[in-house]
C-alpha cells in the first residue's frame, strides 16, 4: 500500500473565468498545473503527471499555444526539483502515469530515468495521427518525452477490472487494489484518471482534465463551449463531467483532485501514521 501522498503544483497558467466554466467572468484565473507523488510500499514512489517544466520553452511553436494558455514555471518548480527538495531523487521514481500527453502533464516527464510510463494506447495512437498545424493546435510536443520513452512505456489497452461508483471498468495497475487507472473521455483521446486506495480509508481521485476546478463537479459547472476548439470531444468531456458529479455526491469519502483547481490543497496527505 501507500506510505507517503503528496499533491504539488509544478507550474500555472492563466485562463478567463469564461473559459473555466459557463458564465464565468473575462477576468483571468491562475490554475496550477498539479501532479500527485505517491509511495508504494513494494513499487516505490509514483507519479500521476509531472506538470509543466522550464524545458517547455524550447519546444518548437510554443509561441502560439502560450496565447492560447499563458503558461509559468520557474526552474526550482519542475517535479523532479521540487521532489528532490524533499528527499526523493527523481531515480527513485518508478512509475510515472500520463493523464494524457498535453504539455502541462508531461512537461517533467524527461527527469525521471527509471521510471515506466503508463498511458492509453488511444492517447499515443492519437497524438502519431497528428502532423503539421494539427500537432500544433493539439498541444502535442513529443520532444517532452525521453528518447526512450517507447521502451519504457506500458500502452494501457484496457480497462478489465472492476469498477468504482458511476466508473464501472478500471486499471488494477499492481494488482493489489491500491491504485486504480479509469477512463475519462472528452478533453483528451483516451485521458486516464488513477484512484488510490489508503489503507486508512481515504481515497484519492486524481480527475486530471476531465474538469480543471473542484466547482465544475460540485455545482455542475460545465467548460465554455469555446472549448470545443480544443477539447478532443465536447459532449463526451460533459458525460464524463456527470460521473464525477455522482462520484462527489455518493462517494464523499473520496478527495477528487482536478488537475488545476486553485483551490486544491497542495502538499502532504496526513496518511503517515495510519500507513505505518
């Protein structure tokens, strides 16, 4: 099981409230980019998302999707750093699960030397189909990615096990029930969502992009519509939406983390002493 959970934040960027949700306002909010940390007592430490890193610069077109998503990160907030600063050398991660492959999940993905990555098999098949300005618009930087990203990957092609709530086919990645990958369509070809099992009780729901704010499942806020430009599908993303909103009302001993609520409590999840 668990010995250790943290939530950290490794960049932000900056949207309209009217982009956020319906009926928001035009003023601009900071979301953080979040990624989960969290150590297995036989796995070792794995990582749900890595969020952004200053390596993003680099990438080649980013002028442009830094108009759609003004994004920042300074170089003591990347994963790899902040985990360091507390005692884990990024060597120690060893798994590393990939909500999906936009650049504010991936953005550390390269820090992590021993780790296997797990995404879907439908993120990976759809971010090859992209070339040229549709790579682009899609937010689809595969330099992010290590070199040997391929043979340390495991292409998810499935979703065998049994459920949880309103999610009826899940991932039992280390087969021990501790943790749980789950399909989430709609903002992403096949987005992931993971759900970790304490041995104290709690349940984390690390949600990723099926909403970006805790207030979208709690009031049944759903995206603008302007997100259709960029959302893989607009009314799957809201189907998807729904289930979290069952999950919240029927479930309330699960902590769902959205991937960039402001405001989500960022560091330790007291489970220490229950883990012991």
């Amino acid at each position: 099981m668990f010995t250790q959970a943290l939530t950290l934040a490794a960049g932000s960027c900056r949207h309209a409230e009217r982009v956020v949700w319906s009926g928001g306002r035009l003023r601009p909010i900071t979301m953080p980019s979040l990624f989960g940390a969290l150590k297995h007592q036989s796995e070792g430490w794995v990582l749900f998302d890595t969020g952004h890193a200053p390596r993003f610069a680099a990438c080649a077109g980013n002028w442009l999707y830094r108009l759609v998503a003004p994004y920042r990160v300074a170089h003591h907030e990347g994963a790899a750093a902040q985990l360091a600063a507390r005692g884990v050398r990024p060597e120690e991660v060893r798994h590393v699960v990939l909500s999906h492959l936009h650049p504010d999940h991936i953005g550390g993905a390269r820090d992590f030397p021993n780790a296997t990555y797990h995404l879907s098999n439908d993120a990976w098949r759809a971010a090859g189909l992209l070339r040229g300005w549709r790579k682009l618009f899609a937010a689809w930087f595969p330099a992010l990615l290590p070199d040997d990203f391929l043979s340390r990957a495991n292409l998810i092609r499935g979703l065998p096990d049994q459920g949880f709530g309103p999610f009826r086919q899940t991932a039992d990645l280390f087969g021990d029930g501790s943790l749980k990958l789950v399909g989430l369509p709609g903002h992403a070809a096949g987005q992931l969502g993971m759900m970790v099992n304490l041995i104290d009780s709690q349940r984390l729901f690390y949600a990723a992009d099926a909403c970006w704010i805790s207030d979208s499942f709690k009031s049944s806020l759903p995206p603008s519509r302007l997100t259709r430009l960029i959302v893989h599908d607009y009314a799957e993303s809201l189907r998807t939406l729904d289930k979290l909103t069952q999950l919240w009302r029927h479930h309330p001993d699960v902590r769902i983390i959205p991937a960039h609520c402001p405001q989500a409590q960022l560091g330790e999840i007291a489970i220490a002493s229950a883990c012991a």
